[in-house]
C-alpha cells in the first residue's frame, strides 16, 4: 500500500507540474494548439482537431528535459 501511495504522489506531483507548465505557455503567449502544421477542419455541425506541430514540439521538449534528469541522477 506504501508503494501505491508514493506512485500516486509521483504522478500528482507530475500532473501539477504539467498544468504549471501549460498555464505558463498560455501567459507568456506561446500558442501551443495553435502552430502552424496544427491540422483543425471545421465542418458545419463537426470538428476534427489534430494538434501535431504541438505534439512534436512538446515530445522534443519533454525529451530533452527527461534526459537531462537521468544523467543528473545517474552520476
């Protein structure tokens, strides 16, 4: 039960962070969901959003920065 409680402390402490992260990008004016190569096709009663210049940019960034945090705990 330990274990649980520590995983779900970890993934609260993440979620938190994602969330200050993206309220940050929204103050500073970064528009993630909005870049060019985003593909949103509007129909008259439908909507198809496909955010992948987002999603690439935020796997670039979230890989640089899990492989920065592996080296520094690994030393």
């Amino acid at each position: 039960m330990e274990t649980l409680a520590r995983y779900l402390m970890f993934g609260g402490i993440i979620l938190f962070l994602i969330g200050g992260g993206v309220y940050l990008a929204s103050r500073f004016g970064i528009p993630l969901g909005r870049l060019p190569g985003d593909i949103r096709i509007e129909g008259e009663k439908s909507l198809f959003y496909f955010p992948i210049t987002s999603s690439i940019l935020i796997s670039i960034l979230l890989t640089i920065v899990l492989n920065l945090i592996s080296k520094l705990l690994n030393k």
